[in-house]
C-alpha cells in the first residue's frame, strides 16, 4: 500500500498553488504602487479644484490647450507658501501673524484645533529626521510585555524629577495605522535600542509584525 504523504501533488493542485502565488505576489507589488498613484492624484485634485480658480482665466492654461494640465494648483500652493514664509520673516509680518492667531485661539473650536495643529507642524518642522532618534523596545502595557517605540526626546524638569535617572519619551504607535498611538516616558536604562532603523521599524510596526525587517533585508 502506497503512503499518501510520498504521492506526487495533483497537476491541477500545483497549477493553482501556481496561480495562487502569482496573484499574490502580484498583489503585493501592484497594491502599493496603486494606492500611492492614488492618493498623489487625489492629492494633486484637491489642490487644483482649491487653487487653480483663483488664477485668472486669460492665464489659465486650459484656455490655449485642449486639455487641463494637472498641477497648477500645486504650484501656486508652494508659492503661496513661501511667500507667506518670506513675508513672516519681517516685523510687519510677525505682528500680522501674531495679531490672526490671537484671533483665531479665541474662537470657540476652532481655536484649539489650530493651535494643537500649528504644535505638531512646528514640532515636525524643527526636528526633522531628529523627530524619531532611535528605535527601541519598551515594557507596556505590562512588565514582560513588550512593545516597539520610537525615542522622540530627552525630557529634562518635572517629568524626569518624576520618573529618575536620564528620561526620554518614547511612542508607541498602534497597528496598522502607526499614526496614532501613546506618547510614554522612561528612564533611559529601562529601553532597550534595537539595531535597526528608523524606517525599518515603521515597517515592522505597519506590518503588525508579519516582516521581519532585518532577516528579510539580510536574506
């Protein structure tokens, strides 16, 4: 009597195994690229439909070509911005800025949601690539649990009294969506640094777990 486990594979259970791991790896080389296509268009969309009509009609570029060039309202976003940066640089503009935020933080609302906006675009734009430092690994939510997190800073006054020792604070992002998460402080010597970067663990953490990083990029 033959044993079952040393017989061949069917043709056709080895064609769809086939076929299976095609579409798959297909999936997964094809999904990215399409989404991303896909929000830089809606992207692109949304800055046109808001500032493509604010260009005059003589100057508008859909006037002298058949069809509408996609983008114009990017440009005129990024000119928009750095002339309002370059006109912020003097007195007469910091005043002007200072005099609409005072107005703004006073309205109902609207006033707490620019002003946690404007600390996070601040905080983003003054620390750069120094905004994730290092990789580590951190006990939450409980003592021989482990969680991935990023040191943001070293934490000096009434948190580092609090907590002892040299402080930082760490986040934990949640998975999938490593945009939201919890911002934790520790002593220093109660992390442990991972030897990896900072890209690799955001893809450690968007994976929930499924990639390891360092092997496969060995591998």
């Amino acid at each position: 009597m033959s044993d079952p486990l040393l017989e061949e594979p069917k043709p056709s259970k080895s064609i769809m195994r086939t076929l299976r791991n095609s579409f798959l790896t297909g999936l997964v080389v094809t999904g990215p690229i399409g989404i991303t296509i896909l929000l830089i268009t809606w992207f692109i969309g949304l800055l046109d439909s808001w500032f493509t009509p604010l260009i005059p009609s003589q100057f508008q570029p859909s006037e002298y070509l058949p069809f509408d060039v996609p983008g114009i309202g990017v440009i005129l976003a990024l000119i928009i911005v750095f002339i309002v940066g370059a006109l912020t640089t003097n007195f007469f503009g910091r005043s002007l800025v200072k005099f609409g935020e005072n107005l703004i933080s006073q309205t109902p609302i609207a006033g707490t949601i620019y002003n946690a906006l404007r600390q996070i675009f601040k905080a983003a734009v003054e620390n750069g690539q120094r905004s994730f430092s290092q990789v580590v690994l951190v006990e939450y939510p409980r003592k021989e649990c482990w969680a991935v997190g990023f040191i943001t800073n070293d934490i000096e006054g009434q948190i580092a009294d609090i907590v002892g020792d040299e402080t930082v604070s760490v986040f934990v992002p949640t998975t999938p969506n490593p945009t939201s998460g919890f911002l934790l402080f520790y002593a220093r010597k109660d992390v442990r640094v991972l030897d990896m970067s900072i890209e690799e663990g955001a893809r450690l953490v968007i994976s929930a777990g499924m990639t390891n990083t360092i092997e496969e990029d060995e591998a």
